[in-house]
C-alpha cells in the first residue's frame, strides 16, 4: 500500500422520503482521503478478505491506524411478483484507537449511477397508513429476517441521526438498502442469478472514506 488516494466522493444530504426514491434529490462534495478494497493506498492500509463461518459469504475488510471497516452485500427481490431488487450493505466499524470516531454514510452507486438509502424502520408499529405505505420494515427484508446482516443500526432519510460514533475500543454495524435503479438488471446462468455490473459503497470514518466495490456475481442472494 504505497500511494495516496485522493476522491471527490458524492455525500448525501438525506432528502428521500420515498420507496421510489422519486422526490427531489441533494447532494454535495467533499473530498477526502478515500481507502479502496483490493486497491493501492497510503502506508499502513490493508485490504483483506475472510469468509463468513455460517453463509461461506465473502467478508471484506480495510483496516488502517486502528480503524477496521468491514462490509458485506446481498440484494433480493422487492417483493414476490414484483420487478426490481433490493440491494443492502452492512458496515462493521470496529475502532481500536484511543478517541472516538464519527461514521457517516459516504455514497454508494450501481454501475456509476448514484443511489440512496430507502426509508427503513425496525417496525411499522404506530405509523399511520400512509406512512406505512412510505417505508420498509427491515423485518420484512429476507436479507434482515434470515440474519445474513444484521439490524443494529441503519443509514436512512428519516433516522434521526446521519451520522454515529464509535468510541475507542467498542465496534458498530450498520446498514444500508437501496432499489437498483435499472429496470433489467439481473443475469442469469448454471450459478445462479445475479446482479449485472458493479455496485460501489461507502462510509466515511472521520474524514476518510472507505469504499467498497462488489461485482454482482459476489454479492449474497438472500431471497427464499
């Protein structure tokens, strides 16, 4: 790892409200030291891989001055006889320095489009019919509902916070779920169905971002 990555990577300010991620969208730009899996970067970054011990699913992760940042993918189908898939990304911070550190959702794309997090909550419990109609509930997600990734925290447009902290010595996971943007986007052969192209995802610890790029023949398929 010998040289410096610098990206102007797209941030989100979280103005979705919508599953069809129709309404009107924010974004500004900052750049950042950006950390990418499987790519050259300054000294003391690594990029590693390991296998989950229950789905043999890769893990990958980039671990640089004590921070370790891990992600998994799975994608699905909206819903049964529906067209579309749902895509959601897992984060695990883990934060092995002596100071805090701040987590936000740095971006994310299919194949260079530029995607947001849909309105998730944990449950639907107490929303009223429109607002139910405007949200997915992670337990209705086979990706969530199975345990392939977990429901700590998530990034959305309607949490309360956009950002979270790590504290020294402590580790957090948190998700991400977005609707591919492409109306025919899944390939099929003899191994199965997968999304075409490549998916990229991001979180920014601090003022670093670390991304993570998933072919779609790599990422987990969680349906039934």
């Amino acid at each position: 790892m010998r040289r410096t990555l610098e990206a102007s990577l797209v941030v989100l300010a979280f103005t979705l409200l919508t599953f069809a991620q129709n309404d009107v969208q924010t974004f500004r730009t900052e750049t950042t030291n950006a950390f990418v899996w499987g790519e050259d970067s300054r000294p003391g970054a690594v990029s590693s891989s390991i296998r989950d011990p229950v789905t043999g699913h890769a893990i990958h992760k980039l671990k640089h001055a004590g921070v370790e940042v891990s992600s998994q993918a799975g994608f699905e189908r909206v819903r049964s006889g529906e067209a579309g898939q749902l895509m959601s990304f897992a984060t695990t911070i883990v934060n092995t320095t002596h100071s805090a550190v701040s987590v936000r959702l740095g971006g994310a794309s299919v194949e260079g489009r530029l995607v947001l997090p849909l309105s998730v909550v944990l449950t639907k419990k107490g929303l009223n019919k429109r607002e139910r109609k405007q949200v997915l509930e992670l337990a209705s997600m086979h990706c969530f509902s199975s345990g392939f990734l977990p429901k700590e925290e998530f990034f959305s447009p309607i949490a309360s916070s956009t950002a979270f902290t790590v504290t020294p010595n402590h580790a957090l996971t948190v998700s991400f779920v977005t609707l591919d943007p492409r109306y025919s986007s899944v390939l099929c052969s003899v191994e199965g169905c997968y999304p075409k192209g490549t998916m990229r995802f991001s979180v920014t610890v601090n003022a670093t971002d670390f991304v993570f790029i998933w072919p779609g023949h790599n990422m987990f398929y969680c349906g039934p």
